[in-house]
C-alpha cells in the first residue's frame, strides 16, 4: 500500500512538471523561423547570429528580431529581443487586412548589421553598429516617392535621405524620375544623443526619418 502511494506521488508530481514545462512552452508562440543571417558583430573574429520569427498564434503575426553573440566558450547568447521593430504581418489598424510589404530583410557586412524595410512609396535601411554592449543606430537611409497612380512616369518625384547620426548631417535630395540633375537638395544637421539602441527602435520610427 506504501509502495503504491509513493509511485501515485511520483507519477503525480511528474505530470504536474510536464504541464509547467508545456506551460512554458507554449508561452513562446513565435515558432515559425523567417530570416537567419551569420557574420561578426562584435568584431572578435567569431561568428554571431541574427534570426527574425513568426508569431503564428497571433492574428496580427508579430514578428520577433533576436540577435545572439558569440561567446568565450564557443557558444551564442541572446542578447537582443525586439518584437517592436518589425511591422506586424496584420496590424491592428488594418482590420485584418495584409500590410502589403514584405518582410524586413537584414544583412551583415563589416561589423555593421544592416535592416531593410518596404515601406509606403519606397523603403528605409537602418545600420546599427555594436558598442560597449548594445547595438546603436549610426546611420538610416530612405527613398521615397510620390506617385500616386500606382505606377512611376515621367512626372515622379523621388526622395532620398541620409541621415548620418553620428555627425548629425542630414542630407534630402529630390529627383524626377529620368533626370540627371537633382530638383531641389537640402542639408541640416540634427543631433540626436544618445543615440538609439536597437531594442528601442519601433517600426513606426520611419516617420521620424
């Protein structure tokens, strides 16, 4: 009868773990793997890691950046998770409906981790650079146009910005479509300090650039 009672227990307390464990589990519902990209972020000769998934459970599909360093001992830790930087699949003020722009793609190329966005009339790319332990923003690029047909002509005006933001230049430039000289160039300096970290980037930040 003992016996009984203490494999009753064990069995119990086993299945009490394995529930906790699905719990768990089942908190992280980005489950499904979109981007992985290799290269050195850090610049000590080791290979580091970036990877951007997929929350399938939830309707908007969220998506998550999470940036993992090497280590000492050969391994890789997270040190960056984001959910906020990249759009969502079906934003909230879409109703349900498709954003329309692919997911955002992310290179690395000299230490630099560079993200490339689709956004309306064109796209932005952000390079964040690793210092003293967290990733900062130093430069964001954007074109843009205004066409409004839905198809570009002779009477398209392009934008592009270059946002340098460790010297705080900021150079916009217009160009029609075609041309060869640009319409019209403006240059100013805005200094932002200190300057932003890669978690605290959200997607909608474009409209600051």
């Amino acid at each position: 009868m003992k016996n009984s009672y203490l494999y009753f227990t064990f069995i119990l307390i086993l299945f009490q773990m394995n529930v906790s464990a699905q719990k768990v589990k089942n908190k992280d519902s980005y489950n499904y793997q979109i981007r992985e990209e290799h290269g050195d972020l850090n610049n000590d000769g080791k290979m580091d890691k970036i990877i951007v998934e997929m929350d399938t459970i939830n309707e908007t599909r969220p998506l998550r950046l999470q940036i993992f360093l090497s280590q000492p001992n050969g391994k890789l830790a997270l040190v960056v998770s984001s959910t906020q930087i990249i759009e969502p699949q079906y934003p909230i003020e879409n109703h349900g409906k498709f954003n329309g722009y692919q997911i955002s793609n992310f290179f690395i190329e000299k230490g630099i981790l560079t993200m490339w966005t689709e956004i309306k009339g064109g796209n932005i790319s952000y390079d964040f650079k690793y210092n003293k332990g967290n990733f900062e923003l130093i430069n964001v690029n954007k074109l843009i146009n205004n066409a409004t047909k839905g198809y570009i002509d002779e009477n398209t005006v392009f934008t592009e910005t270059k946002f340098n933001l460790i010297t705080g230049l900021k150079i916009e430039t217009d160009e029609v479509y075609g041309s060869k000289k640009p319409l019209d160039k403006r240059k100013k300096t805005v200094f932002i300090k200190p300057l932003p970290k890669i978690q605290d980037v959200k997607f909608s930040d474009k409209n600051l650039y």
